[in-house]
C-alpha cells in the first residue's frame, strides 16, 4: 500500500527536518565535545533548580532523537543527585524507554521502513531474521548493553524493520539497565 502524495510529501519534511536539525546538533557535538562532558552538563543544568529533575528527564529523553549517546547524561545525573542515584538509574531508564518508543515510531512516521525495504531488501531481510529469530533478543540486549554500539541506532532499525514492540523495548532497556546501573556503581567511586 502506497501512502498517499500529500502524506509523502509530509514525510519528506519530517525527514528533511529531521537531517537538518540532526546535522546541526552533531556538528555542535563534534565541534564542542566538551560541551558535553557529564560536568558541563551537570553545570548547564544546575542553572535551572527548580524543575531540575524535569529537565533532567526532558534531556535524557530527547538527547536520543539527536543521536547524542545516554552516557554523559548518566553520568551527568550522578553529578547532580549523588545521593539520589537510584533515581538517577530511574530517570536514565525511564529516559531511555521513553526515547527507545519515540525513536521505533518515528523510524515508520518518517517512512525509514519503506525506504530500508526498497533499497536494501537483502539485507533488511537478513536482519529482521536475526532479531526476530531464536537469537534476536539476546542480540538486542547486547547491542543496547555494548557501550560502543549505538543503541539509538537499533531503535531505528527496530522500528523500520517492525521488530515486536514489546519484546524491542525490553531488550533496550535491559541492555541498558546493565550499563547505567554499571556507570551509576561506578560513579559512586569515582567522585
């Protein structure tokens, strides 16, 4: 079923837009990594006292629309609540969770699964036998726990190749789950 030429055009802004504010946001990340340092996060934040959990939550979640990893906000988090870290590791997986559903849903909004299917049919098909097979799972959840992997990337992927809803978000977040509650122990001995 084709989407109607309106709706298509509708796409091609969504995603246009999208590439552009992207391409922005990764420039400025590349261009001003120590912007992004858990402690210059932490100070850009602590600006705001009132609300600073709010905020908090608001950057964990659209941090990922922008491909921005979740590490330095975790860290971030630890910084700004070191007797809350709990709550931390809540936030950052509520974050996660939340960024995971926008990011599976908007891959089809934006049409990334049509595109995925007319352009590289062999190897959609190859993944989305992989992580809807046996092993997908078990897949996901190392990808998500892999810190050099990037997990937004498989959210995308998820989302394009129509991977199960539930099962996707609770590998994500049990990848995830290992490393933040890793960098949340972690942080507890570092400062």
């Amino acid at each position: 079923m084709t989407a109607s030429p309106q709706l298509a055009r509708w796409r091609r802004w969504l995603l246009g837009g999208w590439l552009l504010i992207l391409g922005v946001v990764l420039g400025f990340y590349v261009t001003h990594a120590e912007e992004f340092t858990p402690r210059q996060i932490a100070a850009d934040l602590r600006q705001f006292e009132h609300g600073l959990l709010l905020l908090y939550l608001l950057a964990s979640v659209t941090r990922a629309l922008v491909l921005i990893p979740s590490t330095p906000f975790v860290l971030a988090g630890c910084l700004l609540f070191p007797q809350r870290l709990g709550l931390v590791l809540g936030i950052s997986l509520l974050g996660i969770a939340l960024s995971a559903t926008l990011i599976y849903h908007f891959a089809g909004a934006l049409g990334l699964d049509r595109w995925c299917e007319t352009r590289h049919p062999r190897q959609v098909e190859r993944l989305t036998r992989l992580l809807s097979g046996r092993w997908g799972f078990g897949v996901l959840v190392a990808w998500a726990f892999f810190p050099l992997a990037p997990t937004d990337l498989a959210c995308y992927l998820a989302g394009a190749l129509k991977l199960p809803f539930w099962s996707y978000l609770l590998a994500i977040c049990l990848g995830e789950l290992l490393v933040c509650a890793g960098y949340v122990w972690l942080s507890q001995t570092a400062w």
